[in-house]
C-alpha cells in the first residue's frame, strides 16, 4: 500500500501564528484526513534564515503523540550529530512508549554547517559523519533489543546500558536513513528498515533505487525489506489560477537561491506541482521507479484545506 505522511516543519516556523499551535492543528488535521505519518525535521534553526521561530524535534513530537491517537510520528531526520546515539534510544524508547508503539525514527549524518557551529557541535567531514552514522544505530538498535547493550566503536562506546522501558514495538521502531551518497545508502543497506530521498526526480529516484539494491544485494539482504520514500515539495491547485499562484508565492519567492533561480520545468521533474489529476500522475511516476511511501512538504499547509484537497484526489486514488 502507498503511505503518505506529511513534514510539519513549514507549519511550526510561522511566527504570525504561533508556532505549535499551528502544528497541532495540521497533525490532528492529517489524522482525521487518514495521512498516515507526521514528521519533523531536526534544526536548531531554519535554512537559510536563522532568526524565525522553530521548534525542537523530540519535544515537539512528545507534545504532538499526546494530541493524536492513530498517527504515526517521526524525525525526518534527526542528526546523529546532535546527541549521543545512546540518549537518542532512551529518547526514542520513551516517545515510543508515550505514544503507544508510534515512533518512525528517522537518521541522517548531519550537513548544516552553521548549525553546528552556531551550537558548539564539532562539525568533522562528510565521511566522518557517515562512520559515525554507522556506529549510532548500531548502537540504538544494541539499546533496543538487548537488556543490556554494549558497543566499542572508533567514535562512540557504551559499556552494560539498560534502556528501561524498551520501546512498544518490536523487534523496535523502524528506523529510516536519510540521504543521497552512496556511502549513505550504504549504511541504510545494512541497518535501514527505510531510505528517503530527497527532492528527486522520478528518474533519479530510480537510480537512487538501484543504487541501494546494489548495496543490500552486496550483502545478501533483500532489498524489499526496505521502504523507499520520497521527500519533497507539494503545490497543488483547484484550478490553473490557483496553481499559478502558488508558484509564484512559493518557488519564485523562496529564500533559498537557488529555488528561486531554478528552472521551472526542474523545480516541477523534482516536486510535485500541479492540478489534483497532476498531482496523481506525478505520485504514479514515483511509484513505477518503486516509491512506497510519500513524505509531503505543503508550504501552504497553514490553510488547512490543501490538506483536505489532497486527500480527496491523491491519497483516494490509492487507497
């Protein structure tokens, strides 16, 4: 079945609002419209500005399992830079216990330099942050399952750590890795119950694919065991009018250059843009390269009633 979850993060930095409230609205909202998932992304701070509201990932998750029942709730993706992966599993066991077995634990190697700066997080390179992504949810996995975990890596160890309660689920929640290298989708092979990619293409999702079969076939785990989503963008219309204004709200004034400067015909082949029978097709497109599972950004989510148009036409075709 093709899932579909929508990330928060444009609607929790609304300073006009407030921003939790806000939150809350959009997750209750996505509950009652039969979205599968609500996610966060783990920021300090906003890209590229860093002076509007946003709210941290874990707490703002606890607060969010409380106000909802069926929705399941993730961090699209939390860096592993941000805490040592043994408090990162007592935090995760808890909101999974909090939330009566509805964790999604999303993990990414961290790429925001400023961020880390800004914050005092030592910021090593790419290929560092990648290793260290590797011993992390071998160490969180460790936490889970076992009564007491013990690990020695090159970067992190624990020694006897009781993890008390254990999560709900079992063997434990699924755990996502997010990113587009291949050393990524490397570790995602060998520890990932899901792999997102990232404001892609059909195509290059396709290759993105084939690149983690590749991997999981390098050590004979079966790539199917995998869930493979897709993250990115959602301006969907009533009408051409509509559709065009939306545009030109969201792509042509974005704050990030390049989103600005991008041609539109790339902005639309790596996001989903257009009237709902558009909107449908596009999903189809994703799906035929093997895409399982949507992660929807709506920059105007604030207007609850995009949430419902989608929906209507998008979610009803696949249900």
């Amino acid at each position: 079945m093709i899932k579909f979850g929508v990330l928060l993060t444009a609607v929790s930095q609304d300073p006009a609002k407030g921003s939790y409230s806000i939150a809350r609205r959009a997750a209750i909202e996505c509950e009652r419209l039969g979205f599968d998932s609500a996610w966060l992304n783990d920021h300090f701070f906003p890209f590229p500005s860093q002076e509007e509201p946003w709210l941290e990932c874990w707490t703002t998750l606890s607060a969010l399992a409380i106000e909802t029942k069926n929705l399941r709730l993730g961090t699209l993706v939390s860096c592993n830079s941000f805490r040592y992966p043994s408090v990162l599993a007592k935090m995760g066991a808890s909101l999974d216990v909090i939330s009566d077995g509805r964790l999604e634990l999303g993990l990414g190697a961290g790429w925001y330099k400023a961020e880390y700066l800004a914050y005092g997080i030592p910021f090593p390179k790419g290929s560092i942050r990648v290793e260290q992504l590797k011993e992390g949810v071998q160490i969180i996995k460790k936490m889970w399952t076992q009564e007491r975990a013990t690990y020695y890596g090159k970067y992190y160890s624990i020694r006897e750590a009781v993890c008390n309660p254990k999560p709900i689920q079992s063997p434990h929640p699924p755990i996502w890795i997010g990113g587009r290298s291949s050393r990524v989708l490397q570790v995602a092979a060998e520890f990932a119950d899901g792999c997102n990619f990232y404001a892609c293409s059909p195509n290059e999702c396709g290759e993105k694919v084939k690149i983690l079969n590749q991997h999981c076939m390098e050590i004979g785990r079966d790539s199917d065991e995998i869930q493979k989503s897709w993250l990115g963008t959602v301006l969907i219309g009533k009408n051409k009018l509509e559709l065009a204004n939306k545009i030109k709200k969201f792509k042509f004034r974005h704050p990030r250059k390049e989103v600005r400067e991008m041609a539109l015909e790339e902005y639309k082949s790596r996001h989903i843009v257009g009237m709902p029978e558009q909107c449908v097709e596009k999903i189809r497109e994703f799906v035929d390269f093997g895409i399982t599972y949507f992660m929807l950004v709506f920059p105007d989510m604030s207007n609850l009633q995009v949430l419902q148009l989608f929906s209507d036409h998008a979610i009803a075709c696949f249900r």
